[in-house]
C-alpha cells in the first residue's frame, strides 16, 4: 500500500490525475445503455432494481418490455401484483418486483406522482436503500452525491487503499474526495463502469489501466489475486439446487404458469411434485414454511389456510392452495 492510504492524506494533484484518467476512459468505453439516455427517475428506478444481481446483458430486453408494459410510475402503481410477478419471468430474485411496485405506489400516494430529488426522501421508500437512493439522486437529478455498489466500492478501495480491507466508512469518505464538483452523473456513471468492464474482481486488466500508475493496489495486484483465487478453491459451498432460495424460485415459476386471475390457486400437494423431485407428503411442512415465507415477501398469497402439517399425524389436512398475490 503505498504511503497516502488515509482518504485525508490523498493529495490534489492525485486526486485531479484520477479525475481525468477514469473520465477519459469513460468517454471512451462507455456502453449505450437505454437508463443513460433518461433523467426519468421512474425508468432509472426501474433499471435500478433490475440491475441489483443481473448482468447488464441480461437487463436491457426486461427494462425496455417492463416500461413498454408500465411507462409511467402510476401505471405500475395501479398494476395487479400478480401482473407484475409474471412480467418479472427470468430476471430472478422476484422480491425485487415486489419492492418495486411497492415503491411506485408510495411516489404515485404519498408524493403525488412526482419523485423527491434528496437522497433522505428517497430512502424513505419503500425498497430505496442508500445505494438506489443515491443511484436515483445522480442519475435522474444530476446530484453531486457519493453512494458506493459493488463495483464502486471496488474501484475506490484498489485506488486509494490498495489491497487492504478498509471499512465501508473509509471507502466512501474516499469516494467524496474524488468526487468532481457539477460532474455527479458522469463520475458515478464512471466509477460503475470502470468496475464493470475493467478494474472486475477477478480479472482486471490492470497492464493496460489506464490509472495503474495512481492505484495503490497495483504492485501487489497480481500477487493477491493468486491468493484469493487459491482461498476460493479450497472453500466448499453448497450447491444452489439445494438451497431455499432455488426451490422459492420453483414456486413463483409455477404460480406464474397458472392462469391469469385464477383465485382458486394450486393444492400444496399439486404444487410439491412441480417444485422438487421425489417430493413426498412428509415434505409438506417444509413446503408450507416456502410459500408462507414467500407470502411475508408479498410474492404468493394463501389461497386457503388450514393448521400446519404434522407428519406423524394419520390423518391429512386439506391441503391450502396457493395462488399469486
């Protein structure tokens, strides 16, 4: 690490040289995506949302049919959530559709429509934490604001500390020092990039970076790399097909597959065999616990609620159906 680690010790002609190295590179690299050509912050709360653990690639036909579906903030305010759940098929993580409605509808009653332009009321929406909050602040109001996501975080971490492991309270009072005045959408837009295309977690091309000769992280870069890569092959993980989160994916895929407007709902006994193989009635309870966990979420609704599944019982409930919300 080299000498100026602590965000007060940066000095202005470093700052000034990394200003201008990642805003040329930006000029130069940046990716037309359909969220920069609007300072909409209905359509950027949107992009926002669907970016949270989805590849750009991935994002840009669901954002484009999301808004040709719902092109303004009342219209996804006023839509059925079970609409909204099925429109959502493929991008994953379908709690994200949820919160965004959730926050259409405080901006469409609480705000009149119109979206507040300050982080901290921004926040207070539904979903909105400090990153979106910011996101929105920059992106659709040109804020001079600092906000840090994955990437971001990255970027400054590598510059200014090097390969350390600073608190997130480092890395963004690192982050407001290099922030260029009147700049806060190019540079936050910057910083995002630069992360994802260049300065990635695994493989960053540092030979060619264009800011290697004012990045802390650099000399030791290679050597650090290998060790984490070595760490993470050691590391066991359980599969995802096991985990709770895959098998609630299951279930929103096959209530989305039931007609439109059906209140009736599919039996949990029904719903057991399409969600896991082998599915047996002493699963019944494990399967309950998924869907009521997804109702919390505002994913499912209970179509029909009975006592909880006892498997040493001889006798059978009826079983509850299950529908979307």
């Amino acid at each position: 690490m080299r000498s100026e680690s602590r965000p007060d010790a940066i000095s202005p002609m470093r700052i000034e040289q990394i200003q201008k190295r990642l805003l040329e590179w930006f000029r130069q690299h940046a990716r037309d995506l359909p969220w920069r050509r609007t300072r909409d912050p209905y359509a950027i709360l949107v992009s926002e949302i669907m970016l949270q653990q989805t590849q750009v690639d991935r994002v840009v036909p669901y954002f484009e049919r999301f808004l040709e579906r719902y092109p303004t903030v009342d219209d996804l305010a006023a839509a059925p959530a079970a609409d909204v759940i099925r429109i959502w098929s493929g991008l994953g993580y379908n709690r994200r559709a949820v919160n965004l409605q959730r926050a259409a509808v405080a901006v469409s009653t609480q705000f009149g429509g119109t979206f507040p332009d300050q982080p901290d009321e921004l926040r207070k929406l539904p979903g909105v934490g400090a990153y979106t909050a910011g996101a929105l602040a920059a992106f659709a109001f040109e804020r001079d604001v600092v906000f840090l996501d994955t990437n971001m975080h990255r970027v400054v971490s590598r510059l200014i500390f090097g390969n350390g492991s600073p608190s997130d309270k480092e890395v963004l009072a690192a982050a407001a020092l290099l922030l260029p005045k009147g700049r806060g959408w190019e540079w936050n837009q910057a910083l995002i990039e630069f992360g994802a295309l260049q300065c990635t977690a695994k493989r960053p091309a540092c030979i060619v970076c264009p800011l290697n000769q004012c990045c802390a992280a650099f000399p030791t870069m290679q050597s650090t790399l290998a060790e984490k890569r070595t760490a993470a092959r050691k590391k066991n993980s359980d599969p995802f097909e096991t985990s709770s989160r895959y098998f609630r994916g299951r279930i929103v895929e096959v209530l989305r597959a039931l007609p439109p407007h059906d209140n009736a709902g599919i039996a949990l006994t029904q719903l057991g065999p399409q969600v896991r193989d082998g599915f047996s009635p002493q699963d019944l309870p494990w399967l309950q616990s998924l869907v009521e966990g997804l109702q919390r979420d505002g994913l499912a609704a209970i179509a029909e609620e009975s006592p909880r599944y006892d498997a040493d019982s001889d006798q059978s409930p009826p079983s509850p159906r299950v529908r979307l919300p």
